[in-house]
C-alpha cells in the first residue's frame, strides 16, 4: 500500500491493513483493507455520489483529498469492493471518478483565483458545474 503509514494485523482469520493518509478529511483520516475478502473501507476519504466535506479547521485539504483518493486507486483493483464513509458500497471505477472530480474542481477554482475573480464571482462561475447533476 502507497499510504503514509501501514500497519497489518490478523481479526478472526482475516488481515487487516489500517492505513494513515495523512490530513485529506480532516488531519487524522485512515482506510482499513481486508486483505482476504478484498474490501477498502475508506473512511471519509471517499463521498461516493457526494461532493465532500473537507474539515481544513481540523487539517483538511483538497490537495490531502486527492493524494488519499490517489492511494486509493493506486491499491484496490477491479474486483475491490469499495466501502465509502459516506454513500453507496463503490468500486474501483467510482474511487477514479471521485479522484477526477476533485482534481477538475480543484483546476476550475485555481484557474479562477489565478484570474484574480473574487469569491463570489467565483461561485457564480460555477466551477463545479459538470458534477452538480451527478
């Protein structure tokens, strides 16, 4: 696993890999994986079918959601089930979705503050537009 940190442990016959993002969510956010039946329970660190809430009064960030989301593509496969901290049981597909999602906010928004648009200029630009109906 491409985490910040790992730690495995066996639970009832099963190998359980908690792993430490660093700040994303919030500045404490972990995954478990559970080797055997292959299941990612991710945590807050993926609202799947939601735009997040991302805590930077507790250490969040954009950038820490999409490094976690990265990690999270990096390490499950096609055939991961996919436990969200919020929203529908996912997979490998809605993890990548989620991470595109942010990084093309994230781009939107840079690119408006980047023009020197204020705040609520910036909304009514509607930088995540292409993801509302979703």
């Amino acid at each position: 696993m491409l985490m910040k940190t790992s730690n495995a442990m066996k639970f009832h016959g099963t190998t359980l890999k908690l792993n430490y993002y660093g700040p994303c969510h919030t500045d404490s956010d972990i995954s478990v994986y559970f080797v055997e039946p292959d299941v990612l329970a991710t945590g807050d660190t993926l609202w799947n079918g939601y735009y997040p809430f991302i805590d930077n009064e507790n250490g969040g960030s954009i950038d820490g959601m999409i490094r976690a989301a990265n990690a999270n593509v990096e390490n499950v496969t096609e055939h991961t089930i996919v436990v969200p901290g919020h929203g529908p049981l996912g997979s490998r597909t809605d993890l990548i979705a989620f991470r595109d999602m942010l990084v093309t906010i994230r781009g939107n928004i840079s690119r408006l503050k980047d023009e020197g648009k204020p705040r609520d200029e910036i909304i009514a630009a509607k930088p995540t537009a292409d993801f509302d109906g979703k």
